[in-house]
C-alpha cells in the first residue's frame, strides 16, 4: 500500500504540471486565435483614402473572391473574410471591376459585391501605361490634373520628398535610386496601372505614393527570390526595364532576359537600343552609327553592364522576366518589321537574319 501511494504521489507530481502546462498552451492559442480573427475582421486602414481598382471574374466564388481581396490589400485574410461571409450567410456576389479602399469594413465590402455598385464615387482617374519614362509618366499627370508638368518633376526630384518615401518603403526605395549617374532617383518606381481618387483634387503627394505603393507591394512578393538571385531591387527594375522596352510580346521577355543574361555572364556589352534613346533624352524612330557612340553611362553600347538604374516603368510580367529567365543559349535577338523577334546562338547567323529580315 505505502508504495502505491508514493508512486501515485510521484504520477501526481508529473501529470499535475503537465495538464497545467497543455492548459496554459491551450489557453494561449485560443487567446491568440481570438485576437487574430477579431483584427482580421476590421478594416486593413481605416484613414487610408487610396482607392484600389479589384477586378472579380465571372464565376468566381467565395473562396478566388477572398484570395483577390486579400492580394490587393482590402482585407487582412482571406480566410477569415471566407468564413465571415459563410456566417452571414451572403451569397450572389456579382463578377466585375470594383473600386474599393483598405478603409472599408467588411460589411461594406460584401454590400459593394453583392449591388455590383462602387462603394465610393471615383472623382479621378488616371492611367499610366507600361513602358514610359518618368518624364512620360509626369505628363500623363498633368494632362489629368491642375498641376503642370514643371511642378511634378520638382516633386519627383525633391530629395525631402523621396527620403519620406524611402522611410515608408524602405526594402524598395533603397540608397540605391541616388546613385552615381541616375538621372531620376524615382525612375522605374511609378507603377505602370490605373489609380481611382475620390477627390477631385488630390495631393500631388498622394498621387505620387500610390504608384510607390503599388511598386512595393508588387515588389514585395518577390523579394525571397530577389534575394536568392542575388539581386536587389534596383537592380531587378532596372533589368526589367530593359525588358519592358525591347519586348513586344509577352510570351518573348523570358527569352529577352536570358540573352541579357548571358552577354553580362561573358562580360559582353547588353548593347540594347532603348538605352541608347534614353541616353538621348528623346525618343527616335531610327539611330544612327553616331547615336551608338554616345558617351553617357545609360549607353550600353559603351558601357559593360546594367546601366545606372531603370529607364522606364516596368509591368509585373516584365519583372517576372527577370527574375525567371529561360535557360538559353542565345546572345541576340531581333526585331522584325512584323513585330516578330528573332533569337541567334552567333553573331553569324543573326547578321544573316538582319539581311533577310531588315536590310535593305
């Protein structure tokens, strides 16, 4: 009997801890959970006044719904928002383009999706194509708004300014954007993508910040594989700018980029026109031999490597391009008067292709 006891007493000294401890981790996760659901379910932003154009096919159901919300910023999880919506009991949530803010709760999601209706009147749209110089791009805006293109370009080159933003999206806009030669610190940073306001006048600020916003949050999902190609930011943008400019189909970036690739892995000059008009300032619909000479350090045409920083803004597959480039052993590539591009081992056999396909 005396050692039934003891081991008892000895068992209860055991599990006794044991149970408090699973109950203490049991109570942690439960507590934690709760928290977690309760912030899912509010607003990601409620000052914020970004407007942000989501796009819901047809056919889509709860589940793709959530997932586009959540990738486009206007709620926290696309989980919890799925089984919000369960718990409603909502239901016949219509296919089309909305535009939504991070400020709006979830209820006032589900009643925009479900009426098909913007929540808030757009006052202000603007587009900015792929492709552009930020010299473009700061027309676009001014064509749009009261501000002339005179003040824009002041704003895109005040350091106080782009120092702000650097602070707010610093894994983006890195030391890089003033380095040795660039002409605009913020070329390559505006997203190439529609922007809706409410107001009808907004701050030329908060123009600005939402294209930076839209870089960094494209950006953001790639960084993983940015870092294990051992590349920054700068360096991917400006690599997809070239991309940008020298492809006319989508399905010829992946290609585009292992030629660049290949010519800087040999130590080969990336020699691509775009760089060349860049340099110029303007654009030209023919170079000539003399164009090819010019000394300037976005010329890759006398210099070796990327040139100092992006020459024009990029679209996300032109930075999927040069982060997964195909595996290929071409050095050159041209373009034909159809719009066609044409890809060659050898500098033979491309000459031979520029005969049949451009000379004249």
């Amino acid at each position: 009997m005396v050692e039934r006891y003891e081991e008892a007493k000895t068992v209860r000294r055991i599990v006794f801890p044991l149970v408090v401890v699973i109950f203490v981790i049991i109570a942690g996760v439960v507590t934690g959970s709760v928290l977690y659901v309760n912030n899912a379910l509010k607003p990601v932003d409620p000052s914020s006044e970004e407007i942000i154009t989501v796009d819901i096919p047809l056919g889509s159901g709860v589940t793709t719904i959530s997932n586009l919300l959540e990738e486009n910023g206007i709620i926290k999880d696309a989980t919890v928002f799925k089984y919000y919506v369960k718990f409603k009991n909502e239901h016949s949530f219509q296919a089309g383009t909305y535009e939504l803010t991070p400020s709006m709760t979830l209820d006032e999601i589900i009643a925009s999706l479900k009426t098909g209706k913007v929540y808030q009147e757009t006052k202000l749209t603007i587009t900015i194509p792929e492709g552009l110089r930020l010299t473009e791009i700061a027309a676009i805006i001014a064509d749009n708004t009261d501000y002339t293109e005179e003040e824009i370009l002041q704003l895109l080159n005040d350091e106080t300014f782009i120092q702000t933003q650097k602070e707010k999206y610093p894994e983006t806009l890195t030391d890089s954007i003033f380095g040795d030669n660039i002409k605009y610190p913020l070329e390559g940073y505006l997203f190439p993508a529609t922007y809706s306001f409410v107001e009808e006048k907004p701050a030329l600020e908060e123009i600005i910040d939402q294209m930076i916003a839209k870089t960094n949050s494209v950006v953001q999902k790639y960084m993983a594989d940015i870092e294990n190609k051992d590349m920054n930011v700068h360096e991917l943008l400006t690599m997809a700018s070239l991309i940008e400019e020298e492809a006319t189909n989508e399905s010829d970036r992946k290609t585009i980029a292992s030629v660049f690739y290949n010519r800087l892995e040999i130590g080969m000059p990336l020699q691509t026109d775009p760089t060349v008009i860049y340099a110029i300032g303007e654009h030209r619909e023919r170079l000539y031999f003399k164009d090819y000479e010019i000394e300037d350090p976005y010329n890759t045409y006398v210099i070796q490597g990327l040139p100092p920083g992006p020459i024009a803004g990029v679209g996300e597959v032109s930075i999927e391009a040069a982060l997964y480039p195909e595996n290929t052993d071409y050095y050159y590539f041209l373009a034909t008067k159809s719009g066609d591009v044409l890809f060659s081992e050898t500098l033979e056999e491309h000459n031979k292709k520029y005969d049949e396909y451009i000379g004249e």
